[in-house]
C-alpha cells in the first residue's frame, strides 16, 4: 500500500509558523533599530555641518571689517575721523558693511558722481543703491601719507561713457559733510573705489525656532535663516552669542576698537534622537566656539 | 513498500543558512556601528579644528596689535586647554624678510580611537 498524503503535519505546521514570526520578529526589530540609528547619524551629521559652516560662514562675512581712516595729512577738513564698518555690535545682533566688489574711477569724480569703467568693476556682485563706497583720495601721489579712503552712499546707479568712450557705471553719490566738498578734487582718475551692502546677522526666533538669520539692510530685505535651528534662549548656552574685543583682547565699547569678534555657536538636531550611549530619545546639541580677527587696517 | 520522500533541508544546510544569515547581520550592524564611530570622530575633530582656528585668529589679532607688527611679547610659542582640547602654539622665529612669520598650532585631543593630534599651519603677515 503506498500512502500519498504529501503536505505538512498541523504540528509541521505550527513550529514553521514560530520560527517564521521570530525571525520576521527579529528581522522587524533590526530595521527598526537600524532606522533610528539612520536618522539619528544624519542628525548629528547635519548638526556638525550647520555649526561647522556657522563657523566658516561668519567668519568670511566679518573677516573685512574695518574703518575708514582720514589722516589730517590729507588735507580734508573733517581730520581725523572714522568712519567704521561695525555699525551696531551687540551679543545677539550685528551689523556691518560688507565689501561686495571694487572698480576704478574713469573720469575725474565730482561731489555726486563716481564714474568706474565697466570693464573694472568687479566682486560678488554690481554696485546697487543704498550701498556705500570707499573712494581712494591719492591728493600727493609722491607720498601714501596722506592717501585717505573717504565714504559716501550710493543713490542711484546708472550707465555712462568713460572719457576714453568705453561704458561706465556712473554711480550717484552722497558724501556724509564737508568731506564731499573736498574729496573729489583730490581724488585721481583711475582710483579705486570699493562698494560695500550694509548686513545684518541676527539670532532670532522663526517657527518656535531659533536661527542665524541674515539681512540685507541697503536694499532693505528681510531676514532670511542662515542656518539653524539653534539652541534657544532659555537653554543653559543661548544659541549664538557675540563678542567683540579690542587689541588687548579685553571686551570692546566702540567699533573703532573692535580687533577680534568671537562667537558661540550652539546648534541642535532638528528633532528628538537617539544618542550615544542612552535609550532615550532627545534632542543633542553641539556648541562650537571661534573667532575671527578683523582686518581693519586703514584702506 | 513504503516510498520516504523526505524532502527539505538537512541539519547541516540549516546551519549554514544561520551562520550565513548571521554573518550578513552582522555586517549591516557593524557598517551602522562604523559609521555612529565616524560622526563621532567628526565631531571631536570639528572642535578641536575650530579651537586651532581661534588660536590663529587670536594670534593674528595680537601680531597686529603693536606697531611695528609682531612685536608684542604675547605673540609666542606657548600652550592652553581650551573646550577639553589641548593645543600648543609654536611661532617662528622671523623670516629674512621679516614680512611674515610662521605659525603651527597642534591640537591634541581624544576620540573612540585614542589620542589624535592635528596640526594647523599659517602664516601671519608682520609687514
């Protein structure tokens, strides 16, 4: 007699059955474990490199800083006087003029116009309203000592012609006082003029947030995160904080002193992680501090 | 006659589907492992690379504060703890043209791996 009852026992049957959910079980758990650990590696990847450009970033933007010095050899009247790049410098907030490009004079400037040929005018971008401007005043050409850098704001920005007849970019200025008055006669064709967009870096709070955020305060925008989140306010280390010291790197009153700008930059995740060496989900954060020696040399 | 079809696996193959299946799993844990290492290096090496830069930074601001540059007798070889990293700073005597100096700035700090030691070369202009 051949028996044919092929297929499984109901015994066969269950154990499979076990060890088919154990392993799925297993296996679940794994992928599981392997997602959080996942998003909790870009997390932290994501925080280091959010401070880590905070870092870079900053730097670069403030590293130009400086002041515009008028030496009373120069002649004009308003000797000696600055005129600094740091307009506002408090913990939280600063604001400053960023060089954005340089060009060179192509006729003889007047008290309201800087003439620069096109071809010259180089940088992050071109001169727009509301920037200001260094313009070199050479006066003695035999001597640098009383070469001074005088600033003026753009008012409006159009096209010209070179006394060669090639294009320029004639740009409609104002001087601040009687330097206007003065400068311009000394001033050579062929000097450089720089052009500069007042900025804002700020740490505020956006979407129950906190940010670095930034700011185009010449042409008026509106600020913009930088890059973030950012611890917040009432956490122990507040998210971003400035410092501004002076030669001796003592804490500095004024903008003129300012030589170095130090900051802390204290980045978190964007969510609840897991991290090393605990269980329990929470959100890490990465405090990074630098600084960054200012230029500031007579220009 | 009874006929025995048994078929299936064998001891031995089930074995070494588990060893295998083990192995792999293993693999994919130890690859995740690695790579919660590597951010964890980064991280320290990230500090460690901004307490170097703000040791440079802060160099060049006190190479520039006397005139002539590079005069002020805290412009020198010297060394700090700063954030749990250790850094030493050593500056060049001056070069034949006294326009510049060098400046090392080596870094010592502690990861999964040991201790690890970075070194941030530059030049600091005294002219």
């Amino acid at each position: 007699m051949t028996s044919r009852r092929r297929g499984f026992t109901l015994v066969e049957m269950l154990v499979a059955l076990v060890l088919v959910t154990a392993v799925v079980g297993v296996t679940y758990a794994l992928l599981v474990q392997n997602q959080r650990v996942s998003r909790a590696q870009i997390e932290h990847a994501g925080l280091q490199d959010n401070v880590r450009t905070g870092a870079l970033v900053v730097a670069n933007e403030l590293r130009e800083i400086g002041y515009d010095s008028i030496p009373v050899s120069s002649g004009l009247a308003v000797s000696p006087s600055v005129s600094p790049d740091l307009l506002v410098m408090l913990s939280g907030r600063l604001e400053y003029k960023a060089m954005r490009g340089i060009g060179f004079t192509c006729t003889a400037p007047t008290a309201s116009e800087l003439r620069l040929q096109r071809t010259t005018v180089l940088g992050a971008r071109q001169p727009q309203a509301g920037d200001s401007v260094t313009a070199h005043v050479e006066s003695d050409s035999a001597t640098a000592t009383d070469d001074a850098w005088v600033h003026a704001v753009i008012t409006s920005v159009g096209n010209g012609v070179c006394a060669g007849g090639s294009p320029a970019v004639s740009l409609q200025v104002a001087y601040s006082g009687a330097v206007g008055a003065l400068a311009p006669a000394k001033m050579s064709v062929g000097g450089p003029v720089r052009y500069f967009e007042v900025m804002e870096l700020r740490y505020y709070k956006s979407g129950g947030k906190s940010w670095l955020g930034s700011r185009s305060v010449s042409a008026g925008g509106v600020i913009e995160p930088m890059l973030g989140p950012l611890a917040d306010s009432t956490a122990g280390v507040r998210g971003l904080t400035f410092t501004y010291l002076d030669r001796n790197g003592a804490p500095a009153v004024l903008p003129n002193d300012v030589r170095e700008i130090a900051w802390t930059l204290k980045g978190v995740t964007g969510g609840a992680v897991r991290n090393a060496g605990t269980a329990a989900l929470a959100v890490d954060s990465l405090a990074l501090s630098t600084s960054v020696a200012l230029r500031n040399t007579l220009r | 006659m009874i006929i025995h079809r048994r078929r299936g696996f064998t001891m031995v193959e089930v074995m070494v589907a588990i060893v295998l299946l083990t192995v792999g799993v293993m693999a994919l844990v130890g690859s995740s492992a690695m790579v919660s290492r590597m951010i964890g290096r980064g991280r320290e090496s990230t500090l460690a690379v901004q307490v170097a830069t703000a040791r440079v930074e802060r160099l060049r601001r006190i190479a520039a504060s006397t005139t002539p540059r590079c005069s002020s007798p805290g412009f020198t070889t010297d060394s700090a703890i700063t954030a749990g990293v250790s850094e030493r700073w050593i500056v060049d005597p001056p070069a034949a043209s006294g326009l510049s100096r060098g400046v090392s700035v080596i870094v010592t700090y502690h990861d999964a791996r040991g201790l690890v030691h970075d070194t941030l070369r530059t030049v600091v202009l005294c002219g």
